[in-house]
C-alpha cells in the first residue's frame, strides 16, 4: 500500500515519501493537531496480513515507545489504517551512518562518540527487556549536531515471527526506494548478526554488545569486521575467523574494547551496555589542543592516549583469549570467576575448593563471597564492611573489620577471624592493613605503629619496618619465610619484592618496580609471584630466591595477582582504576562529572559562577631506561563551557582576586607562577626559596599566604610571602601538614589548615595565635570559608563506598550550622573521596574520589602443579 502526497491517516497528513523498502515505508507527514512535522512508518501488506503480527506489532510499537531517551528514536503514535500497523517517529534531519561510511571511515573521536551514544540508548533499552537484534550502521541516524538515534525498535523483533521461507537474512529495513529486501528465517543482518544469532539459537542483550562492536570496527577502519563474499561467507566469518585487523592509527586501547565486544562466547563480551560506555568513555581522546609537555616535544594529547591505554583495559575485561603470546610463554586457559563489574578488593582460594573474595557492587559495602565451580553466581556470605586478608589451611578467615582508606593503594581497621563454619567475627589487633595465615594457623600482621609501617610475626615480634609501607605479606609453603612488597614512599605503589625469614633477616628478591601490587608463593616454594610494571601494572612475574627473574604472563590490562592454588592455578583481577572530579549544585538534581582525562588530581577553588580550578595527572610512556613520570597540569572548568581549558603545567593552588590567573606552583614546590586564564602572559611569583605546600591569596593581590619548608627547617610553617620584594614574614612555630590544605576567611584574618599531626588548626594571620576547634571532629579537614566567615569541613571521606560529611561551623561561636553528604550519584566501584572545594555561597561542591572496578579471573596453565 503507497500513499501518496496528501493522503491522511488520522490526523496526520503526508508530505512525501522518505523511504521504501521490503517490510515498510516511510513518510514525512505532519501531525494536524500539534502542526509539527513527523516520520510515518507504515507496514507493508505482506506483515498486515496476519492478525496475530498486527497485534504483535502493536504490542512491540508500544515498547519502542516506551523508550526515552536521547539516543533512541522517539516513538509519539501507533495505530492501524486499513489494516495495515503504522507508527509515528520524531521527524530526523541528517543521514544514516550507512550514508556517513559510503565515504570512508570516520575519525578516532567521532567514533567513539557515537559508540558511546549508542551504548547509552541500548542500555536504556536493555533496562526495560528490550533487544534490538539488528544494530548496523543502516539503523543508526545521525541527525544534525552529531547526535546519534537508533532506530528499528520492535520492527527487527517482529520479522522474527514473520517466516515467509524466504532463503535470505533480514536486510535493512529502511532503504532507498526501489531497493529490494526480503524477510528471512534468521533474524538480523550478515556481517553484524552475533554468533548466537547466526547459529539460531536464543539472545539475550549481549548480542547487541556483538553488533555494535562490528559498528565501531567498520567506523574505525571503514570496512567490516567480518567481510563475506556471500551470506555463507560471512556467517563463516562470525563463527569461525577473527575480525580483520583495525588499523595502526587506532590506539590500541580502543582496539581491545572493540575486541571484547567481539567474542565468540556471550560470557566473554562486556555483560552490559552500560559497562561497554563506560569502557568507551574512558578510552576517549581528547580533541583539546595541547600544548607542549616537555623539551623533547611530547605532546600532551599522546601522553593521553597511552595513560588512556594503560588504564582503560582495566575497566574492558579485555579479551583474554585474543591477547598474544610469544616464544616458550605458556598460554593459559582463562575462566571469568565474576560475571558483574565490581569493585573487588581482595580473593583466595579456600581449602574446599571455593574462591572466597570481597567486593562491593552497585554502591555497597565491602561484602564476603564464595563461589564453587558449579555456581553461575557467587553466595554471599553475610559478613559485611569487611575485607578479607586471608584464609588458613581449615578455613578460618582473617578480616579487616570496618576498613577505611589510610592511603591510596590500601585500608586499615580491626584485625579479626572467622572459623570455617561461621560464626560472627572475633577482634584481635586495632590498625591492620595486611595479614597473612602461616601453615600452622598463626597470624603475621601488617600495621601502622607511629610513622613506621611494620612487618610483625608474632604479633609484636617486629620482622621487617619501614617510613614507606607494606603490602601483601604471604608465608611460604614451608612457613619458614614471609615475602611481601616493600612499597619505599607512603602513598605510591612504587615497590619491590622482598623475603624475610622468622629471625628478621630480609633481602630483596628483584629490583624495584615503578607499580607492583599482588603476590603470592608458587606451589613448592621455589618462586615468588608478583604482578608489576612500568606505566601500567600489566604483567605476572615469577621471581626465584637467588634472583631469576621471569616473565610468565603480560596484558594489556592492569592486573593484581591474588591467590595461587596448590595445583597452579593463578587467581588474579582485571582492574580500572580512575580518579574522577564530580560537581554538585543546590537546585540541580543532576551531578556533573567534570574529569578531563583519566585521573583528577586536586581541586583548589570553586566560584560562586561554578568555575573550577583543578589539575590532572596525565601518564607519561618512559623512554628507554628511564622512570615512567605523571606530570600534574593545571584546568579550569567554567560554567558556560563544556570544555575544561588547560592553564598549563603544574599543581593549583588558588584563583587571583580579580579572577584573571591561577596561582600554580611547579612539582619540586620551590617555583610559583601567576597562569592568565584569558589574554595576557604568566608571571614567576616569589616563594623566597621555600618550598610551598599550600597558598592563597590575600584580597590586595599583592601578598601569598603560605604553608612554606624553609631550606633549614624540615617542617612546613604558616608565611606570609609579599610580592613586592621585600622579605616573608613567619606567622607560626606550629608544625603544619605539607598537604596542599590551606583555606583563607574572607576577610583574611583566620587560617584554616592541618597541623603535622593531620588535625584541623586555625592560625591567626594577625598574630600568629592559635585556636583549635575540637567540635569539628579528630578527623576533619578544611575546605572553605562561607562569605558570612563559617568555616566548611568535611569528615569521613575514607570511607567505602564514597561518602564524606560537610559540616559549616561558626567558629566564633564553636556551633554547627549545617550538615551535608556528599557523594557521588553513580557510586558503583566509588571507593573514597579525596579532595573537596566548595564555593564561598555554598551552593556548588566539587570533589575528586577514585573510582575501582574490574574482573577476578582464573589462569590454568602458567605454572605445572608443584612448581
């Protein structure tokens, strides 16, 4: 049935035909009572001549309109006319992305850009038990302003049921008018159908995540991902081949997301939509212009790319089973323990035969699991806020009972055991991080004694202390000797792997890594294991006492070795891990995430508009020889602007009382800089030969205050640093934190900081004098002053998952006016909130917390039981 120009259905009158093709066609009309223009999609006579497709196609047409969202074409109508099932559409301007790749492949950016789109608008549908069994590139729209729409909603599932034994597969169902189509017996289209598809078998939302892999294959290279010179061919292709190779220009990164969307196995591709935007979001490039990073004319856009590559594999998962191997490496066999993105934090292997882990998923609670090889799912085991440390040779768990985040890389709480059969958790030491079961059932404990992380066995018996800190600590077979990772600086991973016997005699087994985290004995002793590398922490290695060293397994991702089971099986997880800077506004129910790259470093100042001053830590690839380095570069966010623009080098520290430059100090703290955020040029600002740890501004622009490290003093004190040239002046004997934690009143008479100690002091800028303000809490942090001079503190902020409290306090007064939560909105894998800023009218937050989420995984194959 054509309908012609003037024609009408209801209240809608065609203007034209857009489209024909073998199952529909299209038409522009406009709707009479609302006088808009719309899209009109009538079915053709071959599907409206059954009843039972009619009523279907009405019960499907309904879902597709139940869809809202951005990236989904939007559903306003259905009806019948004359029999025959219609619908009615947003009307879109712009062409299909078959149209935008008949001119070959488009760029990095724009790709990923419409992957992340369409990942968005599949996992909406996908929230409401909808499939769509037929992305390609015919059904995507790119309207005007990059927007991308899928289209075909319910369409796609109702040829299923239409078998008109026709031998062909389902074309597109829009096409050019006079193309032909035809209806087939297998549902979707050759080249893009998922495995499971070609073979007929049943679908579930996975084999979307399939279909828009082979998209984001073509739109990278400009050909398909499974090419065949027939539908046999092709289908082959999908079953049987891996996809033609991506080209050289795509950041390998991007290549392993689009490999994991292709796996053959439904278990084996990204189990959600929403974890594949995540994925995509985070190997994004940027399209800023950068300037130069350092002398040898690295750019900062390629430091990006490859801290993107390093870091976005945590999150993909990536494809175990495509990842290369070379010379006599082994190739192990590698099963996916944990189905769900998660934030896993610790796994063993249990006597049993069980994999005993804790994670926290969807924004909870650390939580213990087991899972058995015959279970789909893990079994909780109701033991929350815990962490597990270890279990013994009869089971009994030793936990870190309320853990909170001391550093970045590790949490400390209550030591306590649990018996194999259960029972409710027994305390046994305060101030844990690690601990470790001995063959005969004792505890070997890290904990935090003063400024001394210390290595004990027995507990108070000291092996092994350190200013640094010590992570995963684990007794040999024999139970004679301890190995464990010396990490030498408080809050970096840096480390080595190191041995100590029960007298105290330790030695280093290999050189320093630049990240090391994970470890664990080989079978018979003879190896320690660990995992390790130079940007990112990507490779298992086997270390021997004598000092052989040996590479056993390498991927793209960042890995944490785990657990090693008795026959050789290595459990370890897959992780990402990113630091991200969220904003928060009263009024708007929406929070923002403001992150450039990949790690949000520090947020100096938010103004009452909701300009955000930060920086960023961007990855640097080592040259041969040398140490990988993350330079810190200074942002500002406005509010009327979607991107951040980059100031330049070095961490903030404040915004200059007029708002025209940034206050910037260098990595080695000793040089300050005045960065013009709009026209003009930097200029040095005088630190007097001190390093600064924190500064302001006071409101004549012509003086600092400053937490300074005079060259004969090894404290940091409170300075006032005069720019005119004359000399500083010291304001305070207290000995103050070198954190970057400074916060000026705004009438400039009260200095709100951390003494060495880490608890909140405020000093007089007048005098010197000192007052303390213990109803704050041992444990709060300054992080602004109103403008009516109440001073705002936020406590807890090391919690899991991420969540800090912020308090207003009337100093005068010592009273609590006001109290908030800040958190981010989507808290899954949210781990702790680092930095808070917030602005002088308290309307806006801004805050950087780490987000940790990733996959636990068993490799069989690696080591010979024994070994």
């Amino acid at each position: 049935m054509r309908l012609i120009p003037g024609s009408r259905l209801g209240p809608y009158e065609v203007l034209s035909v857009v489209g024909a093709g073998g199952m529909a066609e299209v038409y522009r009309a406009r709707d009479s009572r609302l006088g808009r223009e719309i899209a009109l999609k009538v079915v053709n006579e071959l599907l409206a001549s059954s009843p039972d497709l009619v009523r279907r196609f009405e019960q499907e047409a309904r879902i597709a309109g139940s869809l809202n969202h951005p990236n989904i074409v939007a559903v306003y109508d259905v009806g019948v006319h004359d029999g025959a099932p219609y619908f009615v559409t947003e009307l879109l301007e712009g062409e299909s992305m078959r149209q935008r790749l008949s001119r070959g492949r488009v760029p990095l950016g724009t790709a990923l850009d419409w992957g992340i789109q369409l990942a968005h608008g599949l996992a909406a549908a996908h929230r409401r038990g909808v499939v769509h069994r037929d992305v390609k590139p015919d059904n995507v729209f790119i309207a005007a302003g990059g927007q991308v729409k899928l289209l075909d909603f319910g369409i796609a599932k109702l040829a299923e049921e239409a078998r008109a034994g026709s031998h062909g597969m389902m074309d597109a169902t829009v096409t050019p008018a006079g193309a032909a189509t035809r209806t087939g017996s297998v549902l979707g289209t050759p080249g893009y159908m998922s495995p499971e598809q070609v073979r007929g078998e049943q679908v579930d939302s996975r084999t979307d995540t399939f279909s828009l892999g082979t998209v984001l294959h073509e739109l990278l290279s400009g050909e398909r991902a499974f090419p065949g010179a027939s539908l046999v061919e092709s289908g082959y292709a999908i079953l049987n081949q891996e996809p033609s190779p991506l080209p050289s220009t795509v950041p390998p990164a991007v290549g392993q997301v689009v490999l994991r969307c292709l796996q053959k196995e439904p278990e084996s591709r990204f189990q959600s939509a929403t974890d594949l935007a995540f994925a995509l979001e985070v190997v994004r490039s940027p399209t800023a212009p950068a300037p130069p990073l350092v002398a040898r004319r690295r750019s900062l856009v390629g430091p990006v790319l490859l801290g993107v590559a390093a870091l976005a594999a945590l999150v993909a998962a990536l494809a175990w089973r495509a990842r290369s191997f070379s010379g006599d490496t082994p190739r192990p066999e590698v099963q996916q323990v944990m189905h769900r993105l998660g934030a896993v934090r610790a796994a063993r292997f249990a006597p049993d035969g069980r994999i005993v882990f804790s994670a926290s998923f969807g924004g909870g609670p650390e939580e213990l699991f087991g899972k058995t090889s015959a279970s789909f799912e893990p079994q909780s085991l109701g033991v929350t806020n815990a962490l597990l440390l270890g279990v013994s040779s009869s089971g009994d768990l030793a936990l870190l009972l309320e853990p909170r985040f001391n550093r970045a890389f590790s949490m400390q709480g209550t030591l306590a055991r649990v018996g194999g059969v259960g029972g409710a958790p027994r305390e046994l030491v305060e101030q844990v991080e690690f601990a470790d079961w001995s063959p005969t059932g004792e505890l070997a404990v890290v904990r935090n004694v003063g400024a001394a992380s210390r290595l004990e066995f027995p507990v108070g018996k000291v092996l092994f202390q350190t200013t640094g800190w010590i992570s995963n600590p684990r007794f040999s077979p024999g139970g004679d000797r301890i190995a464990f990772l010396h990490h030498p600086f408080f809050n970096d991973d840096m480390g080595e792997a190191r041995v100590v016997d029960l007298q105290g005699l330790s030695k280093a087994l290999a050189p320093r890594w630049p990240r090391v985290l994970g470890l664990a004995w080989s079978p018979d002793g003879s190896e320690v294991l660990f995992t390790a590398g130079r940007l990112a922490r990507n490779t298992l290695l086997a270390v021997s006492e004598e000092g052989r060293t040996r590479e056993l397994y390498v991927s793209p991702a960042d890995l944490r070795l785990e657990d090693v089971a008795p026959d050789g099986t290595v459990l370890a997880t897959e992780q990402l891990e990113r630091s991200e800077l969220g904003l928060s506004s009263v009024g708007r129910p929406e929070q923002s995430t403001l992150t450039w790259g990949n790690w949000a470093n520090f947020v100096a100042r938010i103004s009452d508009e909701g300009n955000v001053l930060f920086s960023e830590s961007v990855p640097v690839a080592p040259e041969k020889g040398e140490m990988p380095t993350q330079p810190v570069w200074t942002l500002l966010r406005r509010s009327d602007r979607n991107a951040a623009q980059i100031l330049g080098p070095g961490s903030p520290l404040d915004l200059s009382p007029d708002g025209r430059s940034a206050l910037v100090a260098a990595q080695d703290r000793r040089t300050l800089t005045a960065l013009p955020i709009g026209p003009g040029q930097s200029r040095p600002l005088q630190p007097h030969g001190m390093a600064v740890g924190a500064a302001r501004w006071f409101r004549d622009g012509k003086r600092l205050l400053a937490t300074c490290q005079s060259p004969s003093d090894e404290d940091y004190h409170l300075f006032v640093l005069p720019q005119d040239g004359s000399s500083p002046t010291r304001l305070s004997d207290v000995p103050l934190t070198p954190r970057r934690i400074l916060q000026l009143s705004p009438d400039d008479r009260w200095a709100a900081t951390l003494d060495k100690n880490s608890v909140l002091v405020l000093l007089s800028t007048r005098d010197g004098s000192v007052s303390r303000l213990p109803e704050a809490g041992a444990d709060a942090v300054p992080r602004g002053w109103s403008s009516e001079g109440h001073l705002w503190v936020t406590r807890g902020g090391d919690r899991t998952p991420a969540r800090a409290r912020l308090l207003r306090f009337d100093v005068e007064h010592r009273r609590l006016l006001e109290e908030r939560t800040v958190t981010p909105t989507e808290t899954s894998g949210a781990l702790f909130i680092r930095d808070v800023a917030i602005s002088p009218d308290g309307r806006s937050v801004a805050f950087v917390y780490t987000r940790n989420l990733g996959y636990l995984y068993t490799l069989r194959g690696l080591l010979r039981p024994g070994q």
